[in-house]
C-alpha cells in the first residue's frame, strides 16, 4: 500500500506563505496531476511531498508512514525534474545504477535490475554515453529509467515534459501513461499543462495561490468545475462568461435577458451571477426548445483543421464558439447562436462557487 | 553568392590573423629573447647589433644549476608553493562548496571578507607578519612562508571555487539526495567531479600566483627559507657587470613550471569566459 496523505500542510518563506493547509489523499496505484498556472505552490508541494523542502506545518504520510521530516532518501519516492537533472559525469548505465549503489545490493542484482528497466524503455544502444551526447527527449527517458530501476513506492513528476519539443512531448507522454498502466505505482505529476493533466490523470487537483481549488476526476473538472477559477483555467478555447443580474430564473447580461428555464441552480445570494458555457456547447442550429438564443456578427474565425473556431459579437460582447469546420460561417456574415442549458453553468461572482445542482 | 560570402570570411579571416600575429610577436619577443640569451656566452649578448644566430652553450644553466643558493630556493619554492596550495585547496574547496550552498546574508558577507583578503597591499601585511613570526622564532623559515602563502592561494581558491560550484545545478545534488545519500557523498561523488575541471583552474592559478610571488617572500626571508625569485634576484648583484647570460638562464628556469601550468590554465580560463 502506497498512499499518500497530505494533513494540512503549510509552506512559509519567512513572511511569505505559499502553501495555506493543503489536505490531499492520494489511494495506493492512482495517478495524481497538479495543475495549476505558475507560482500556483504545485511545484513547492511536489517539493514538500519528496523531502527537498522542509514542510512548515502540518503532516505527511507515505504508505502509512509518517514521513513529515524524513529525510528524501528515506521516503520510497523517486523524481524526475524537468531539466532531466542526470549526473553529467557519469554514463547513462552509471546514472541508473547510481540511486541502487546505496540499496546494499550486489553488483549481479543492480546489473539485472538496470537491464530490466534499459530493455523496458529502450535505451540499450546509449548505455555507455554521457548525457551530454544525448537529445532531451532521451535524457528524459534516462531519468524516468533512473526513478523506476529504484522500485519507489511513489513517483514524483516535475513538469517532466515542459523542456520538450511538442511531438516528443507526446510520445514520452503516452510512454508515461502505458508506464503506469503497468507498473501501477502511485504517482504525483506537476504540470501547467491542461492537455497533459486531463490525459493522464485519474484526480486532477487543480492548484490557485497556494490552494486546492478542486480536486476530481478529468470529467468532474471539466464539466463540473467547482469555481469560475477552475472553468475559465481548463479549457481551451476558454469558456465564455457573461455578468449578470439575476431576478428568479431571468438573467440580465449585456447580450440581453436571458430566462434560465431549463436550469437547476441555487439562486446566488448576493443577486449577481457569471454565466460560463463552453464554445464547443454553442451550436449554430437549435437542438432543444430549450437552447438560448443570440444574434450577432462573425468578426474573427481561426481555421483548426477539422474544427473553426469563431468569435461572434453578440451587442458588444464577444462570445467565441467552435463549429465542425463544414458549418463554420465566414467573417462579417450575421449569424444566430444557440447556447445549451444543459452545458450552462452559473456562478456566483462574488464567491465565485458553481451554483447549478447535479 | 557563395563564392562572394567565401571571399568575405578569408578576407576578414585575414586580416584577423594579421594582427593576432602582431600582438602574438608582441608578446612572445621578450621571452624568445631571453630563452636564445639564456644561450649565449656574455660576448654574444653585449655586442651592440644583436645576434640572431651564434654557438649556443649551456654554461650559464650549469653555472645557475651549480650553485648552493639557487638548489635551496629550488626546493624551497617547491616545498613552500606545494604546501600552501595543497592546504589552499584541502580548505578552500570545501568553504567554496558551503559557501556556494549558503544563500544568506551571513554567506555575502564571508564571501566579502575572503575577498577582502586580497585587497590589502602585501607590503602592509607583511611587515607585522614579519615582526610577530621574529617574536614566535619563526622568522625565515619554510613553515611561516607557507603559512603566509596559505592565506593567499586559501582566498583565491575560494572565490574562484565559489562559481564552479553554483555552476553545478541544483537540480543534480537534489537527485543524489533522493537517490539516498548524505551531504558528504554529494560532496565527493557528484558536487566535485562536475565542477572539478573549473576547480583544477582555480588550484593552477593559486600555484602561479604564489610561485611568482616576490615582496612576501623578500620581506619573510633573509636565507634559509628564500623562494627562487629571490634567489634569482640576486643575480644582478654579482660583481660590477651584470651577468646577462646567467640571469636569462635562472629567468628561464623560474619560468618553466608556470609555463607547463599555463597550458593547462587556458583551458580554464576559456571554460570561465565561455559561460
């Protein structure tokens, strides 16, 4: 069983906290991504969780062990940086061996054991070269071998995959993922990639100004984002919000009011709410008796490929959508949307909190 | 296109050469001369239109070789310069690699001081260095002008060791660490291997500095414990005429084993410039 569980951590610099109670519990085998933009405190936890920063308060348990002030070796983690962080002096064979030399096992043992881990990501044909002599991409590879030769019961990720050009980000991503598919070993993953978390996470703990702003299934943040942070973060294009005033189910918004009939949502409190909708939930033909509708002009479209991204500007407000590339309309050409209820979501602008009940 | 941008690169490439060549006469003249005049019998030196071509003799180097002096200040520059850089550097390094380490006011301020060690003129330091090593008795001996040479090589050791250190990303020692080992086996097996070219630069500039060093030495010796500059030195006041043959010959000879070093220097300079 290798679990993790974050009580209440804390991180302060002198004055300056970073990390504000922190409480996570990760299950033994699960895939677990930080996402957050920079200075976010994703990386600084990372930090925490493999002992190369002290925690300031709170607790820290590995596989049911406390490990709050352990030291990182002592831990059963192992990590793989972003600058790939091989030891430039020794060879690609010696860098794997090198966390194994302090293991106390025999010299036949690290042998098997670094073959293993060379046959299982192919890198047999660079065993006697340094580092230096290798492309990023292989580096990476390297560094990945030197964390599983070590059997950790926990793998850290910090953003591995950033230093990489975007097709070998791919494939060492898909490398990663058939990786932990087979060895099954918990791991915590540091990104600010939104395209990386949601492909390999089974939990997203999705990370604003040193807090959890959620934590769930790929799915769940997505189509369930629990603040107007988390759906205007995840996404791409982004959502598209509209202020507005709200009086029962009719919201007033600067494309008109809009009546949510459809909807199930908790009136906000303070009276004003942040309509969100996704531009892939905007349709250019009604699907329901339901949908809202708005009227504009086309102003900017971006070809995709086999999608159009389109930027409408509904009475001043510029409302972006993305329509199968055969439907797309062109620029200048007045045109009527339809915005789903279903894929409506309402917050609170004030606390920001999704009010729709599902 | 091509034949026009070949062109452009010999002409430039030229012209460069030009005048590296002079600035490389320039600066080598002075020492071609000396070597061919450390060759030389006096006659050959003296005679007003300078001569390129004349039998050489070895007679000066046998006549510098022979005499008592110059073997002690041999061994002695050989015991006191190795001593104090091989104490420079067992210190030096580690301080570096903590200092390089200690992101802290405190660590400014040791890094200022080790600095400030080589603001003050020699002169000044060395004449109450002289005055207590006579009290302690130790006045003209190999120990007091090793411990003087210490404080030289200890604080150019440190401050060009301080960089290599930094250079070393962090990233490397915090895999060691995860890797399972302490500090001192970061120390030894990755933190000093990686920076060690740029360490070994440090270590051959320090043995130059202190090889060369004269106004300590003059002032600390009188002589048991001369230094070979010392010794050299010394030649010019043998007699009425200035022997030119044997001078050249024991410049020569002071000049060798910094020159071996300097090879193997420039390659750390370029290593410090190329950052």
């Amino acid at each position: 069983m290798s679990n993790i569980t974050c009580k209440k951590l804390t991180k302060k610099y002198a004055d300056l906290q970073v990390v504000h109670g922190f409480d996570l519990e990760v299950k033994d085998e699960e895939f677990i991504v930080f996402l957050g933009p920079s200075g976010c405190g994703k990386s600084t936890i990372l930090r925490m969780l493999a002992g190369l920063e002290d925690i300031t308060t709170g607790t820290l348990e590995i596989g049911g062990r406390d490990v709050t002030t352990a030291e990182p070796g002592e831990r059963g983690v192992a990590m793989v940086f972003q600058n790939y962080a091989l030891y430039p002096h020794m060879t690609v064979r010696k860098n794997i061996a090198f966390g194994l030399r302090r293991s106390g096992l025999s010299a036949e043992e690290i042998d098997t054991k670094v073959n293993d881990v060379v046959q299982m990501l192919a890198l047999a044909p660079y065993l006697d070269r340094k580092p230096a002599q290798m492309s990023g991409g292989q580096q990476q590879r390297v560094a990945i071998a030197r964390a599983i030769v070590k059997t950790p019961e926990v793998f850290l990720f910090d953003e591995p995959l950033s230093n990489l050009d975007a097709k070998l980000r791919q494939q060492l991503r898909v490398e990663i993922a058939k990786l932990h598919k087979k060895l099954k070993t918990t791991t915590v993953f540091v990104t600010h990639d939104q395209l990386e978390a949601m492909t390999l996470a089974d939990r997203i703990v999705l990370m604003n100004a040193g807090n959890a702003e959620q934590i769930g299934t790929p799915q769940e943040i997505y189509t369930k984002p629990r603040t107007l942070f988390v759906a205007d973060f995840i996404g791409s294009p982004s959502m598209n919000f509209l202020p507005s005033t709200m009086e029962g189910p009719a919201a007033k918004t600067s494309v008109g009011i809009l009546t949510l009939d459809a909807m199930d949502f908790t009136p906000s409190t303070s009276g004003s709410a942040t309509l969100g909708i996704r531009p892939q939930n905007i349709s250019l033909v009604r699907q329901n008796d339901s949908d809202l509708v708005l009227n504009g002009t086309v102003v900017f479209t971006e070809y995709l490929g086999n999608e159009v991204m389109m930027v409408v500007d509904c009475a001043g407000t510029e409302i972006s959508i993305v329509v199968d590339a055969p439907n797309a309309v062109a620029e200048g050409i007045e045109t009527t949307l339809y915005l789903a209820q279903e894929f409506l979501h309402v917050f609170d602008s004030e606390s920001g909190l999704r009010l729709n009940n599902d | 296109m091509g034949a026009q941008m070949a062109n452009r690169i010999t002409f430039g490439s030229i012209s460069a050469r030009v005048v590296l060549a002079c600035v490389v006469i320039f600066a080598v003249f002075p020492v071609v001369w000396t070597l061919l005049n450390s060759f030389k019998e006096v006659v050959d030196i003296v005679t007003p239109t300078p001569k390129l071509f004349f039998t050489p003799t070895l007679e000066n180097f046998r006549y510098v070789f022979e005499r008592p002096s110059v073997r002690l200040g041999l061994s002695n520059s050989g015991i006191i310069v190795f001593s104090a850089v091989a104490l420079g550097a067992l210190f030096g390094i580690p301080a570096a690699y903590a200092l390089a380490h200690m992101k802290s006011r405190v660590g400014d301020e040791i890094k200022f001081f080790v600095l400030s060690l080589r603001f003050l003129p020699p002169v000044a330091v060395a004449i109450p260095l002289m005055s207590i090593y006579l009290d302690l008795g130790l006045y003209d001996t190999r120990l007091s002008l090793t411990m003087t040479y210490v404080l030289l090589t200890l604080s150019t050791i440190i401050w060009l060791s301080i960089p290599a250190f930094e250079r070393v990303p962090q990233n490397i020692e915090e895999a060691a660490r995860l890797d399972g080992y302490g500090p001192y086996a970061i120390f030894f097996l990755v933190a000093l291997p990686v920076a060690g070219p740029s360490l070994f630069g440090a270590i051959i500039f320090s043995f130059i500095l202190v090889w060369n060093e004269f106004l300590i030495a003059l002032m600390l010796t009188t002589s048991e414990a001369k230094t070979l500059p010392i010794v050299a030195s010394e030649f010019t006041l043998l007699g009425r005429n200035v022997p030119w043959g044997i001078l050249n010959a024991s410049v020569i000879v002071l000049s060798i084993p910094p020159l071996i070093f300097l090879g193997v220097l420039s390659g750390f300079l370029n290593r410090m410039f190329k950052k």
